[in-house]
C-alpha cells in the first residue's frame, strides 16, 4: 500500500504538506462524488425493474468513469474496465440483474461514503480548526513584547497548547487519509467481487461471457487477499507507529531542524521564519524558509517562485540581533542588503545561524577547487576562527597544518568512511574527515564534534599540537573497539550519505562499538594519599595554603576499549615528594576519575577514552582539594591536555577548594603558554582565591614578568573594548600580535618562557 503522506512531514507543517493535504481532500471529494454517483444508480436499478437495462448501462459507465479516475492504479484501473466491458455484454441479453447482487454493492460503497468518509471529513475539521488556533497562537507569540513578560508568558503558553493541539490533530489526519486510501481499495474492490460472484452465479445466459474471466477473477481474489493481509498488516503499523509518535512530548516549541548540506534534493536547511519588510511599515510576515545552491531564499505556498534573499552566501555573514524588541532575531547581511530574520525560539534560532554559518563554510569548500577564481581566497568571520596575518601567511599556516595532521598514523584517510586525503577535522575528537562525514559531523552538534577545515580555517599551534596527539588510529580503537563483535559494516567512500550518517550516530553518539566498563569501574572512587591527608592536615592545623604542586604521575593506566599498551603508555613524572599512595586501584577507576590521573600523566588516549565512557569533562576530586582534570593538566604543563579538554567543555574558570581556577594554577606554577591559552580561552583574570588574591597579584610576587605583560594586557584590551561601547572590537593589533606571539612560543619554542625576577610592583 502506497502511504500518501508521512506522518514526520506533518509536524513540519510546511508548503509542500500543505500541498500535498490539498490535492488528498480534492481527490477525497472527487471520490464521494463518484461514489455517490454510483450508489444512486445501484438503487435505481433496484427500484426500477422496468428500466433495469437502462440503469444498467448508466451503471456501467459510473463504473468506467470511477476507472478513469483510478487510472493510476494499474490493478484498479484493469479491474473496472474489464467488468465494465462483460457487463455490458450481458446487459444486451438480460434485462435483469439478481436483487440480492445490486444490494450487496449498493450497501458496501454507501457504508463507505456515510462512514468513512463521513468520519474523513470529521477529522478534517478538526485540523482545519486547530490549523488556525496554531497560526493565531504563532502570531499573538511572535507580537509579544520583549519588556512584558506576562504577555510573553501568556502568549507562550498559548503557543504550546496550540501546537501541541495541532500536532495531534495533524497525525490523525494523516493517519485517517492514510486508512481511507488503503480502504478505498479493499471497499471497491470487495463490491466488484461480490458483484461479479452474483453475475456467474445467477445469469446462466451469461454464464459463457462470464467463463472468459473465471482465471482473471482468481488471479485478482489472490491478489486482494494480498491486499487485505498486506492492508491490515500496515494499518496497524500505522497505527502503532502513530500512538508511538502521539505519545511524545507535542508542547516542544522547536520545529524539527535538520541541517544536510550534502542532501540528495540540494535543500541543506528549511523552515518558517518571520522576516521584517524593507517598507515604512516595517510589517512582519512568516514564510518557509529554504538554504539551497548557495542562496537562501523564502516563499508563501509551494507552487510560489522562491525569492531570492542572499545571492550568494560566501558574500554574507549572519548575526543575532539584540537591539530588536522582537525576540529570537538574527540578521543576514550582504553587500547590496541587509534582512531581518524573526525564529520562534532560541533554539531555532541558533539552529538557522549556525546553518548559514555552515552553508558559507561549504560553500568556500567547493569554490576552493578553483585556484584562479576571483572568489576562491576570500574569507569571511564564519569560515575563519582568527585572522593571523596576511592571507599569504594563513594559506601558509594551513597547508603547513595539513601535512603535520596527515602524516599521524591513521589520519591520510577519512577516520569513518576510508576516503583518501581528508582535508576537514574534529578538534574535540582529535581526528580527519572528508567533506561529507565532516557535514553529518557538524550536523550532530558542536557538543558531540567541532568541525574545522584543514585547508580553509586558520589554527592556532596548541590545536595543532591536539591534534597530533591523537589521530585516527587511536580514535578508531576506542570508539571502534567491539567491531568485530557487531555485524554492522562500516561504510567506505562510494557509500551513500544515509548510510555514513546512520554509522556516524551509532559511532559517536549512541556509542555502540566502544567497550563496555566492568561494573567496579563505574563506582570506585578515588582516595587520597597518606602522605597527601596528612599534608592537608597540617595545613588547617598551620591555617597555610603552599601553592598547588604537580601530582606525582602513575607508572601505568588501566586497558581500556581495546587500547593497546603503546596507547596507555608509560609516562611517569617524577616530583621531589613521592607519595605513598593508599589502596589506589587504577584498573577500577570510574571513568571520571580516570580522566582525572590521565590528565596528569597528559595521555591522551586515554583522555578520550574515559570520556566516550560518559567522563564528565569537570569532574571534582573531593579527596584532592576539589581539583578538576583541567587543574591536573595545568600541573603537568600540557598545552595539549588543557586545550584538549577546553574543547570538550572544560570549565576554564572551575575552582578548587582554595578558590584556585586553572588560571590561578598556572600562575603559581609560572607556566606562561598556559596563561596565554586561558586568557585567549575567556578566563577570568579578576577572580580571587580564598586568600584575596587575584592571578595579578600572584604574578607579581612570584616575579613573573611575562605572565604579569600577559595579564595586564589582557585587562587593558578588555578596559579599551568598554570604553568603546558596544562597537568595541575584539582586541587591537599590539594585542593580538602579543598573544599569537605567545602561543607560538609556548607551542614550539617553550624552554624560552622562563621564570625570571625583576623588579615588579603590585598594580
């Protein structure tokens, strides 16, 4: 059976569901006209004996003119006319058609009519109604202003009761066209069958026209106990499909967003949209948005021409609008114009910024094939993170970038599908993808993967150093771990884009392939040392703070997901104090904790294991001061451990007991290139600890010249962006410069960022 209309496409409500509602209720009432048409004739036969044959005929023709408008149906269309035919045949020689014959067909086909379709017309009501409750809602909510919040309120709840209210009657509708559709087949159906058992039963002088279809008849009783089977069997996976749908939460104010810039249909994003006038009125109006062949454009009704918004999206750049009394609005700028873009939450809102942010970047991907265009070594703020200089410089950068990413093991091919020289990577995941996997990449959400181009983006050193850290193989032995054990085949480079889409989500976001934890693994905490209980003892007894000191490493780290000893490493750090630790099981630390050690030991697959075990990236050791892995980095010195878990979340401003943030560690410590990184991460340079003193201050006793430059320059770029107001820019040149200075340093060069005395005042 043929499904006419899906039951997700209704909870978008959009133009082409609207469409499609529209030519099911025309075909609907073309039917009960027709079927109306031929109940009357039956009863005319009934009734009229005398004029049986002339009826008769009138009949036959309501049955031909209903094949023509089953013309599409092959089975149907063959059905009607070849009885049509026969009973006319046996018209000419019988004046007479057996009672019992003409009722069974008049009383199915009018069931039909007064019931199903009666309850068609019900159900569609129904949605004709709540349709204009939603669209009244979705107005009142998008005019309530942004200072009055029990209008908002108000009109939100509305908003949700109408929704929910509509999408309920949506699915019923869908699903009563649906039912009518198949019924339409097995009623008709049914009648002619039960038509033509009388006729070879009653007429014996027609019996010899009627032997020339008796192999017909059977072929066609076969295929509508098919039909009946086939029909029942999927009304009730309708029906089960559509109570499992009905009952999900219908009163989420977000509509369906699923942004695929690499969709077969071309369309990467589509939705409604308020978008402001360009007149004097300054009017609202809502359209169906759509992000296709590099241009984003809206329209009315679906048999509308698109208008054409932006030309060329690698001309524009998009923005939220804040200054609007309207909520949830955004800007898409371009050279000739500039449109104002209403969502109906913030939610869709970002949804729609990040898919033109997205469409742009994809868009400098495929003009990129083309050295000599004009076009192809523009850049814009939503392909590039940071301008580091001279564009020569920055393609410089990037290709440097790309062959020091390549050349880790693993990363020359795509870490999902096996496509040779992947040019896109995910800085939070450590790995390579192609154009396609980094698509279904980024549609997955910037909280499972960061997408970022090789060849396009520019890249700090510390993201370099990550991603040389990890790589393909590593990544692929975690998240890939029980492979083997599934019968589910990874996709290769000619796979279609569902197919590495489905792998991609089962891989990364329902994690199906990584190895599962024993259970003493989820639970076991982590002690504190001897030594470290007494040394904390002593401090409350002394009412000290010494300034946090790098933990003593481990020797080795549990076998996790199918890593292999050379991942796990051995990695010891040695310290001036080696504590004697107590019952300290490293094989049964809870995924949390053993982040916390790797942290330290800076292994970095093993950092990425324990978070695919669900590791909360700000973990708290209760037992050490409430130190994060973040802190733990710190005090190892790794640029890399703390960038790798800043792009997976790490709080940068997450303090101890002490009131000690990251920064405040990194101070104390005199690590430089970690300030540096922090500062540029959105750290807080104010923040004071439990003694009242801020990273600044510690600086200058410490006599810390670079971190105190460092420090101060930050809080005097951040000043002058306040006094500028609200068109204050990012940071000036002197600024900028010093940091990218900085961050090379500590990436490449770190012995030449060394503690050293000078004669420094308190600011």
């Amino acid at each position: 059976m043929t499904v006419k209309l899906d039951f997700e496409e209704c909870l978008k409500d959009s133009p082409r569901f609207r469409a499609a509602i529209e030519g099911v209720e025309g075909e609907v009432s073309e039917l009960e006209t027709r079927l109306d048409k031929l109940v009357k004739q039956c009863n005319s036969m009934l009734e009229a004996g005398k004029v049986y044959c002339q009826n008769s005929k009138n009949f036959v023709s309501g049955l031909r003119e209903l094949g023509q408008l089953c013309v599409a149906d092959s089975m149907m269309s063959e059905c009607l006319e070849k009885f049509s035919n026969k009973l006319s045949i046996i018209l000419d020689a019988q004046g007479e058609v057996i009672e019992t014959t003409q009722k069974s067909v008049k009383l199915k086909l009018q069931s039909f009519v007064k019931e199903d379709v009666k309850r068609f017309k019900d159900v569609r009501k129904e949605f004709e109604r709540s349709s204009e409750s939603l669209e009244t809602a979705l107005g009142k909510n998008a005019q309530a202003p942004r200072g009055k919040q029990h209008e908002v309120e108000e009109a939100s709840n509305a908003l949700l009761a109408a929704r929910k209210t509509f999408r309920s009657e949506a699915l019923d509708y869908v699903l009563q066209i649906n039912v009518i559709e198949s019924k339409k087949k097995t009623d008709i159906l049914m009648a002619m069958l039960s038509l033509m058992d009388a006729q070879a039963q009653f007429f014996q002088q027609g019996h010899q026209s009627l032997t020339d279809l008796e192999e017909y008849r059977r072929n066609l009783t076969e295929q509508h106990t098919h039909l009946v089977l086939n029909s029942a069997r999927e009304k009730r996976d309708m029906e089960q499909r559509h109570a499992a749908i009905k009952k999900k939460d219908m009163s989420y104010d977000d509509s369906i967003m699923d942004f695929s810039p690499d969709a077969v249909s071309g369309i990467a994003m589509e939705g409604y949209l308020y978008k402001r006038a360009s007149n004097a009125f300054k009017t609202w109006s809502r359209r169906w948005f759509t992000i296709q062949k590099n241009q984003l454009v809206y329209q009315k009704k679906f048999k509308d021409q698109p208008t054409v918004v932006v030309e060329d999206l690698r001309l524009c750049t998009v923005k939220p609008c804040m200054d609007n009394e309207r909520r949830f609005c955004f800007e898409v700028v371009s050279p000739s114009k500039s449109c104002l873009l209403q969502a109906d939450s913030e939610r869709q809102q970002q949804g729609w910024i990040s898919a033109v942010q997205n469409s742009i970047a994809s868009a400098f991907q495929d003009r990129r094939e083309d050295p000599h265009s004009p076009r192809g070594r523009e850049r814009c703020s939503s392909v590039s993170t940071s301008n580091t200089g001279p564009l020569e410089d920055q393609e410089s950068a990037s290709r440097a970038a790309l062959e020091e990413v390549q050349k880790i093991p693993g990363n020359s091919q795509c870490c999902d599908c096996g496509e040779p020289g992947p040019d896109w990577a995910s800085i939070n995941l450590g790995i390579t993808l192609c154009i396609v996997c980094s698509g279904i990449h980024r549609s997955l959400g910037v909280h499972f993967s960061k997408v970022r181009s090789l060849t396009l983006d520019s890249w700090e050193p510390e993201l370099v150093r990550l991603m040389c850290e990890l790589g393909n193989s590593a990544i692929n032995r975690i998240y890939e771990a029980r492979i083997d054990e599934i019968t589910i085949k990874k996709p290769h480079p000619s796979s279609p884009r569902q197919d590495k889409e489905s792998w991609i989500r089962s891989k990364y976001v329902e994690k199906k392939f990584i190895q599962k934890l024993p259970e003493t693994a989820r639970v076991t905490p982590l002690r504190r040392s001897s030594a470290r209980r007494n040394r904390a003892n002593t401090q409350e007894r002394t009412g000290s703070r010494p300034p946090l000191k790098p933990k003593p490493g481990r020797a080795t780290l549990p076998r996790l997901s199918g890593l292999s000893q050379s991942d796990i490493g051995q990695k010891n750090h040695t310290s001036s104090h080696q504590d004697e630790e107590e019952e300290i099981d490293l094989s049964g630390l809870h995924p949390g904790a053993l982040l916390y050690r790797s942290a330290a030991l800076q292994n970095f697959p093993v950092m990425a294991d324990a978070l695919a075990h669900g590791a909360d990236v700000n973990w708290v050791n209760t037992a050490e001061e409430h130190c994060t892995p973040l802190i733990q980095a710190v005090s190892a010195n790794s640029l890399a451990a703390c960038e790798f878990l800043l792009q997976n979340g790490a709080n940068v401003n997450q303090a101890d007991n002490n009131g000690r943030g990251p920064l405040h560690h990194a101070t104390i410590l005199g690590h430089t290139g970690l300030v540096c990184l922090f500062l540029k991460r959105g750290a807080d340079y104010n923040a004071r600890d439990n003694d009242q003193k801020d990273p600044i201050t510690i600086a200058v006793e410490n006599a810390n010249a670079d971190i105190v430059t460092l420090l101060r320059i930050a809080k005097m770029n951040k000043e002058m962006r306040e006094m500028d107001g609200a068109f204050g820019q990012s940071g000036d040149e002197t600024y900028q410069d010093i940091f990218r200075d900085f961050s090379q340093m500590a990436s490449n060069n770190p012995e030449k960022l060394k503690r050293r005395s000078t004669d420094l005042k308190t600011p």
